[in-house]
C-alpha cells in the first residue's frame, strides 16, 4: 500500500531522476525548487538543470579545502545559502514582499555558486594530489595522494575568471535572469570578491540577503577550518 503510494508520488515530479528512495535527494529538492522558481520558462529552466547535471553540479565541492571540500558540497551549500535567503526574506518582508521576491531568492540562493562547475568543458575544482611520503632505497617510487587538509584545488587549466562572473554568464545561456537577480549573484561575495570597489552605495535588498545567507552558511553553518586558506564563498 505504502509502496504504491511512494511510486504514485514519484510521477507526479517528472524531474525526479527515476530512483526510488527513501527520502528526497539534494537534488531532488534543488531541481523542485528551480522549477517552481522558474515557472515563466520551464524548457530553459530544464534545459539549465541538464546542463547543471552535465556540468557536475550535484558531485562538484563548493571549496578546496575550507567550507564543505567534499564531494557533493556545492549542492549542499547552494541548498543552505537558499534555506537561510528565504528565512531573511520572511523575517524582514511581509506580503505581499515575500511572494513577490521568493522566486528570486530561490533562483539566487540556488545558482549564485554555478560558476565553481567551471566553464568551457573543464571542471571548476579538481582533485588535489601531493607526494605521499619519500621515495626509499627499498620503495623509491614516489607515492601520490588525494591531500588530506585541502583534497580539492581550482582547476589549473581554467583562465581565473571569478567564479560570480561564470555563473551569470551560464545561467544566461539559459534563462533569463532579472537584471536584480544578476546583480544580486555577480557581487554576491560583496567586499570579499573582485568586485567589491563596485558595490559600495549600491547595494540592493536582494544582493544583501544573499551575500549574507551566503556568508553566514559558509563561516557559522558549514562550520569552514579556520587554518585553510579561504576560498571565496
Ligand atoms: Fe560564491
Ligand atoms: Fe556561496
């Protein structure tokens, strides 16, 4: 009975990716919310959570050795950032506010990180391998590991464009984003990104609730090593 009732559950979300599980998936819930977000353009927002998939969004690290430097961290930071940005939203909105921005907050929360995939076919992060001991007279092949305190690098075979700047120029090959939500997520790192000369005086409400989910998730929630270098959120 229950079985039938979880099957009967499964199609009716078309972009559930057919595997039956107990409890819906990181990206289960991402590719929901961003269709619901991006209702006024459903193909693009399908052809761009394929393109996501292509791209590794779902297994890619959200750093290389500070917040979430796992596999599969991107998407779970994406998904906080998105939880914290709606908590922001109706803690200091009231209708109708809150329904007017929610799409926005969704859509920002969700993608503002999309540039770390990388662009141009090459990954956003890679594995990083350090030598794993010496050589000795007895073993004198050098041994390689994936390292411990900092397992991920950005890739070193991407030009260093910021990765804020990636993702609005991904998401619009695929949908149209407000020209709020492409400001929000192009200086969503505020003072510590590149663009933080620019931002100064301009700020908008959209732009401050995702900085600061943003930062908030990355520093208090995902709980970074201080000692790592720090990547930029
Ligand atoms: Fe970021
Ligand atoms: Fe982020």
């Amino acid at each position: 009975m229950n079985e039938n009732k979880n099957i009967d559950q499964e199609k009716q979300f078309p972009w559930n990716d057919g595997v039956k599980q107990e409890e819906y998936s990181i990206k289960n819930q991402i590719e929901e919310l961003l269709l619901m977000a991006g209702n006024e353009d459903k193909e693009g927002m399908k052809r761009l959570l394929k393109h996501m998939e292509n791209i590794g969004f779902y297994e890619m690290p959200c750093s290389g050795g500070n917040h979430l430097a796992k596999t599969g961290g991107l998407a779970e930071h994406s998904l906080n950032v998105t939880r914290y940005a709606l908590s922001l939203l109706n803690a200091w909105y009231e209708e109708p506010y809150i329904s007017q921005w929610t799409d926005s907050v969704i859509v920002c929360g969700l993608l503002h990180d999309l540039g770390k995939c990388g662009q141009f076919q090459k990954p956003g992060y890679v594995p990083n391998i350090v030598k794993d001991g010496r050589p000795t007279k007895a073993d004198p092949v050098q041994k390689y590991k994936q390292s411990e305190s900092k397992p991920f690098k950005v890739n070193p075979d991407l030009l260093n464009v910021p990765h804020e700047i990636r993702s609005v120029t991904i998401i619009n090959e695929y949908i149209a984003l407000t020209e709020e939500e492409y400001h929000a997520i192009l200086y969503h790192n505020g003072l510590y990104g590149p663009l933080y000369r620019e931002i100064n005086g301009k700020e908008t409400a959209l732009y401050m609730i995702l900085h600061f989910a943003d930062m908030w998730c990355s520093r208090i929630v995902e709980e970074g090593d201080d000692n790592a270098e720090c990547d930029i959120n």
